[in-house]
C-alpha cells in the first residue's frame, strides 16, 4: 500500500457511494493529458505534506491498492511521485 492525501470534504461523500479511485496518468475526465495523482510511500510522508501546506484542517491521509516500485513514476522537478495506473483509495485505521 501506499498514500495519498485527500480533501476529506470529499472523500467521506464518495466512500458512501462505492470504491473511490485514484486516478493515474491518462486522460482526464475532460480528455487533457493528466500526469497521475500525488503519492507518498509513508503515511508520515503524507502527514509532512498536509502539514507543510495548512491542510490540517480539511485533507487527511489515504491509502492506495498500489505498489510504490511498479504503480508510480518519479516526475522531473518535483518532490512527490505519480500514480501511473488507477488504483482503489481506502479509508485507513488507527
């Protein structure tokens, strides 16, 4: 598993609905090239991330049915990496 950071605001709203799915690199929704989502290996990672950007308040940290070495892409210039296959987002426990 890996992490990812999620507005909570909208995530809790979508588990309620069904899986909720971490979009990789493709197309998106409105048929522009998208890079893959933002991703973490460590939920301390995630936790620096939210913290360092003011998002206490309304972003938590999420799990990813994905493998950091196979399911991600180092992207040039910048500090997290890409998701580059859909993946399933889980609520974590604890």
């Amino acid at each position: 598993m890996i992490y990812c950071v999620g507005n909570r605001f909208r995530y809790e709203p979508a588990f309620a609905a069904g899986p909720v799915v971490k979009q990789g690199r493709g197309l998106s929704p409105d048929g522009r090239p998208y890079p893959g989502g933002w991703v973490w290996e460590t939920v301390a990672e995630a936790e620096r991330f939210i913290a360092a950007n003011g998002l206490n308040a309304t972003h938590r940290v999420y799990g990813v049915l994905a493998d950091w070495d196979r399911d991600t892409i180092v992207t040039e210039g910048q500090a997290t990496r890409r998701l580059v296959r859909d993946a399933e987002i889980v609520r974590l426990t604890g």
